[in-house]
C-alpha cells in the first residue's frame, strides 16, 4: 500500500492510531510533508515519533479528538476496525482537496 503514495507535495498528513510507529516510520521517511499528526490513545507510544521532524503527536481517543478539517493524507494502519462510527469520524472533512460529506 505504501507504494501507492505519491512521495512529495503533502502539506497535513493524519495517522489514526500510531501504536509503536511501524507506519508513522514509513510516511516519515517516504513521504515529503509540511505536517504530521500522529494520533494514539496510549501517550507512552510518543517515544517512537519523536525522531522525526514536523510530527505532532496526540494522545487521544481517534472518536473524541477533533480530526482537522483539511488533510492532504490520512493513514492508519491496524485502528479503523476499532471506531464506533467512521463515517461520523470523517463527516465534513477535505481530504487531499477532495470533500467527503459521509
């Protein structure tokens, strides 16, 4: 999957549940971006996105935090299968420039 990713010309990349980083690796190395949000609900797991430059980590419950409204990319290995409700998650969100009102 990953090598289906264009590798330049993101600006706000996503990942929904970092766990210990395996994929947050892959973007960030791969993948030019301006911003990268990794979202986990275990705050322990920060230690394995710190190495790499603009990334922000958020420890946070994926269905609680309040997903930005404009993202180039959202990425999420192993965490989708645990929202409740996914198209709540990504209602009225802009999606590499694409609106997708679920």
């Amino acid at each position: 999957l990953a090598g289906c990713w264009r590798r330049n010309g993101y600006g706000h990349i996503v990942e929904l549940g970092a766990g210990v980083g395996f994929l947050t690796r892959l973007v960030a190395e791969r993948l030019q971006y301006e911003k990268l949000n990794v979202v986990e609900l275990v705050p322990e797991c920060e230690r394995f996105c710190r190495a790499y430059p603009r990334t922000e980590f958020v420890a946070a419950d994926l269905e609680s935090w309040a997903l930005p409204r404009n993202i180039d990319l959202i990425t999420a290995n192993a965490a989708l299968q645990w929202i409740n409700d996914l198209p709540a998650l990504l209602r009225h969100r802009s999606v590499g420039g694409r609106k997708y009102p679920v």
